[in-house]
C-alpha cells in the first residue's frame, strides 16, 4: 500500500473513503475524455494517481488540483510543478476558478458517502453553479456503490459510465452534466443485479 495513503488514512479515514489508493485502470477511466477540455479541475487529488493519468491524457491543459490535506498538497506540489495545486477544502477556494474556460473538466475523488454534510452541501453546490455556467462542462466522479455520488442538483443529471473491477475494491465512474446532455447520450444506466451484489459486498461507501 502507498505509505503516503496510509497516513492520511490512518488520522483522517472519512475523507480518504476507501481501503487502498485508486488503481491506475480507474485513474485512466477517470481521465478518459479530457482530451476535448480546455481546463482540468481535480478535486481531492490524495496521493495523485489520477493527476498523473490527467496530466498524461492532456498535458497542455490548464490544471487545477484541490486537496484539502496539506501535508497531500505540499507534496503534490512537488510531483506535479505543471499544476496549480489549492491546499484547502474546493467550496471555500472558488475564487481561484473565476477566470475558467467555458470548456472545463471536473475530476473528483470526494467520497461523498463519508464526508460531513458541512462539506458535502456546500461543495455540491459549488458544483451546481460551476456546471450551469457552460452546458459543454463535465464532473466526473466514483463510487463503490452502485448508486449515484450524491442527489443531482436541478438541471443536471448522472449517467453512468463504466464499472472499474480492476481496483479495489471496485469502482462506478459517473459524468454530471446538463439534462440536456443527457438525453443525448442516455440517463443512468442501471447496475446488474449481479454487478450491484459484486459491488456492495465491499465495505467502503463513497
């Protein structure tokens, strides 16, 4: 196990939401589609696996990396000099997204299932009025669940994309975007009753 993970798991486990870093096969699943944005925003970067499949799928794009664990971010700073990496928590550091590109990217590894609701409310609605600015904006995000990260604000809908078995404990990728976007390219697709089995007998719940 990444020792840098394992700290932070060991004093702050609500917010790191799972039992061992993200595999590459969900970090590239996430990453998958940034090519056509103009800005990434990563938001609870952890250890930065994902940032590294970010960074190797589109690396002219702007990227901007929240963590709200310092000690995280400091090092994340080191390992990725080419981002602008926030130590913080996202919804109480939107002033450094005013000057965003119409076509932006969201990666969050948030567990939304763990979290305090004095984190959760605030930063989903930051999301809200993020993706409502521009219809061409994505948030991607997983669960372990077979359910979806959190209620979709109003306008807005989940459309799941994939399940990831190659990570552990498996993982769920989901796209946020306008209603719009989705009748083009379908609502949420459900969970087989074997997968949601599969799924559900693991213990974590972001």
């Amino acid at each position: 196990m990444n020792l840098r993970f394992f700290k932070h798991w060991l004093t702050d486990p609500a917010t790191v939401g799972a039992v061992a870093p993200s595999s590459r096969y969900l970090a590239n699943a996430m990453a998958e589609g940034v090519e056509a944005f103009e800005a990434i925003v990563e938001i609870g970067a952890g250890t930065g696996v994902v940032t590294d499949s970010l960074i190797r799928r589109h690396p002219s794009a702007k990227l901007i990396v929240f963590e709200l664990a310092n000690q995280l971010a400091a090092e994340l700073r080191g390992q990725f000099p080419q981002a602008h990496v926030v130590g913080g928590a996202f919804h109480e550091n939107l002033s450094v997204l005013r000057d965003l590109p119409a076509k932006t990217i969201f990666v969050s590894g948030l567990p939304f299932r763990s979290l305090s609701p004095r984190i959760v409310e605030p930063t989903v609605a930051a999301f809200a009025e993020l993706l409502h600015a521009d219809k061409a904006r994505r948030l991607v995000q997983f669960t372990y669940q077979p359910r979806v990260p959190f209620t979709a604000p109003k306008g807005l809908c989940w459309h799941r994309i994939k399940t990831v078995w190659l990570n552990t404990p498996p993982a769920n990728v989901w796209h946020l975007s306008s209603k719009a976007n989705g009748r083009r390219s379908g609502a949420v697709r459900p969970v087989s009753t074997r997968a949601a089995r599969a799924i559900s007998s693991h213990t974590p719940t972001p």
